[in-house]
C-alpha cells in the first residue's frame, strides 16, 4: 500500500492552516467533482474520494491538535 501525502494531494503547504486546507478542497472540489465532468465522460469518483479523504483527515488533524 503506498503512502499518501494528503498535503501534496490538496496541494498546500505542511504548515497550512484550516482555512487554507479548506480552500484548496473547495477549489479542487470544483474541479473535479463528478457532476461537472460528467459530461465531457471522464470519470473523477476517484480524484474526489482521495481529496474528501485527504481534507477529512487533514482538518480532523488541525482541528483536534492543540494550538
């Protein structure tokens, strides 16, 4: 199983606050969402569950890390 940088993956930096994981989630979001490239018949499910899975983990991280 190879390892995940959830950083390189919502393309910030390792000292990125929320706000700026949540940016770059939104951005990509938009990008890559399912609906929007549906049409053109490319299939993003993936690229979408690796970024949703990269700001869960990121922001649960920052979240509950002590400031």
């Amino acid at each position: 199983m190879a390892h995940k940088n959830y950083y390189d993956i919502l393309g910030v930096s390792t000292k990125a606050s929320l706000d700026e994981i949540t940016a770059a989630k939104n951005a990509l979001a938009k990008k890559y969402h399912p609906d929007v490239n549906l049409k053109d018949g490319i299939d993003t499910t993936e690229q979408m569950q690796e970024i949703l899975e990269a700001y869960r983990i990121l922001s649960c991280l920052l979240y509950t890390s002590p400031s």
